[in-house]
C-alpha cells in the first residue's frame, strides 16, 4: 500500500466513529496531527513508517473524517480519552508515539496520565506550556465570530493560512489546501472548526507542564526551525522539562511533512528503531 491508496477505516469510541489509516506490521506505532489537518498531514511518510511498524494515523473527533458531534468536548484533555478507547479497540497495550501541533498537547497529557500506554514518544512542532493558540486564531475565538464568518470566508482563510506555515510557501500547494478545507466545507464544517477553536486553551498544557518532569519515556522533540506558529524557543524549553529528551530541527516551518518529509521520516525511522 502507497500514499496515493490509504483508505480510511472505521471504529466506534465512546459513541462516537473515529476515522483512521492503518498500514503495514510490527511495533503499533500512531500519528496524530494537529488543528486544522487531520491524519493525512501524515500521508507521505506513512509508507516508510509501514515497513517497520504498524502504522495507525486516526483523526481526531471533530476533525477529517470522524464524527463531528454537536456538544461532545473536543478539547485536548478529551481527545487523549477518545486516543486510549481507540487504542483498547486496536488491542494495543502500548505503542510509539509521534504528535504534531495540538496532537502534541494530547501526547503530553496521555505521557503524564498514562505513560504505560506509550514506548516512545516524538513531540513535532508541538503545543506546549503557554504557546498556544496561535494569534491568527485568537480573533476567531472572540464571541460572534463564527455568526460574521461565512462558510466560504472559512475556506478561503484556511487556504490563505496554509502559507504562512511554510519556510517555502510554494510548498502550500492546491493539494494540500484540498485536503485542509474539505472537512470544513459548508455550515455543517464551519460549526464544526468553530466548536475546535473554541477548545484551543493553553491551560490544559500548563496544568501538566510541572508534570513533564516525570514523563519516563525516551523522547524526540522535531521542530521546524523556521516554524512561526510554534516558536523555535518552546522547542528547547520541551526538551529542558522532559528527563530522557533531545531535540532535532528540520530545515522548515510549521508543516515539516509537507516541506522535509523525507527529512521528517529519516529522523522518525533513526529514532524509533534506535
């Protein structure tokens, strides 16, 4: 199986279908991505991953193509709950773990909580302590913002938020921007967006950042060194707070799998099989 055939699969969480993309055998290893992306973020390392570990690439409730419910919380302290049901689904005890952007804050909170649930773990361009939400996004959050927000102003901001997420803005391609904006089509995708933004809350990472200190697990903080959403300095602060941690930049901005992703799998593929 190649990038260009994932297929999604389907499994029920808590009440809830989460979507998910599985590929190849092995260790269990899972991708989660971050806002406003879903598992495909993942979608051209995931075969080089498959040919040593078994690759599980869900999106998150509320996000691609999992169930987007009307009043479920969709917060990072949540989606760490609905990350362990779909694991007890999958009869996996343990598995690797590598985390993009609010994927990385759900990580974090699984590592502190539950640290027998993850063998290693990779922190990419992650969420942490106070570095979140991001500016673009904080106008988003005020009241009445999603009544002044068309579905296709939200189309068109995404596909113009693309860009400034990459060291090389050519790499924002038409693609990609397809991708990113198809689970926020129509009102139905707008509500949806919006009930995410309004869970993006830099408290649920500060609440555990003196618990980093305990995490056990061997740990890879991956940073675009060029990244203006999650600054180069939360990188270093990450790999200061967590025991067993280093910390390795990519020549990129914020989506280093769209950028380096040859880059991004050598790194991951060194560190996980180490």
């Amino acid at each position: 199986m190649s990038e260009s055939n994932l297929e999604h699969q389907y499994l029920q969480v808590d009440g809830h279908r989460i979507a998910y993309l599985e590929q190849g055998e092995g260790a269990p290893l899972m991708l989660l991505h971050g806002i406003p992306m879903s598992g495909l973020l993942w979608r051209k390392i995931i075969p080089q991953l498959a040919q040593t570990h078994r690759v599980i690439v869900p999106d998150m409730l509320n996000y691609g193509k999992s169930d987007k419910p009307l009043d479920a919380d969709v917060s990072i302290a949540a989606q760490s709950k609905i990350l362990i049901g779909l694991m007890d689904a999958l009869g996996i005890r343990c598995a690797d773990l590598v985390a993009h952007d609010i994927g990385g804050g759900v990580a974090q909170i699984l590592a502190v909580n539950h640290p027998e649930r993850i063998n290693r773990l990779v922190l990419a361009d992650a969420v942490c302590f106070d570095s979140w939400p991001i500016p673009d996004f904080e106008p988003l959050q005020e009241p009445g913002a999603e009544d002044q927000m068309s579905a296709q102003e939200l189309e068109q901001m995404l596909r113009d938020f693309l860009p400034k997420g990459m060291h090389d803005e050519s790499n924002a391609t038409s693609e990609l921007a397809d991708i990113v904006v198809q689970p926020w089509q129509g009102e139905t995708g707008k509500k949806a967006f919006f009930r995410n933004l309004r869970r993006l809350n830099p408290e649920y990472t500060l609440a555990i950042a003196d618990e980093l200190k305990n995490i056990p697990h061997e740990t890879l903080v991956l940073w675009g060194q060029h990244d203006e959403f999650q600054k180069p300095e939360y990188a270093e602060m990450l790999r200061d707070a967590i025991p067993n941690a280093r910390l390795e930049w990519v020549d990129a901005a914020h989506w280093i799998t769209e950028e380096r992703p040859a880059d991004v799998a050598k790194k991951l593929i060194e560190f996980l099989n180490s």
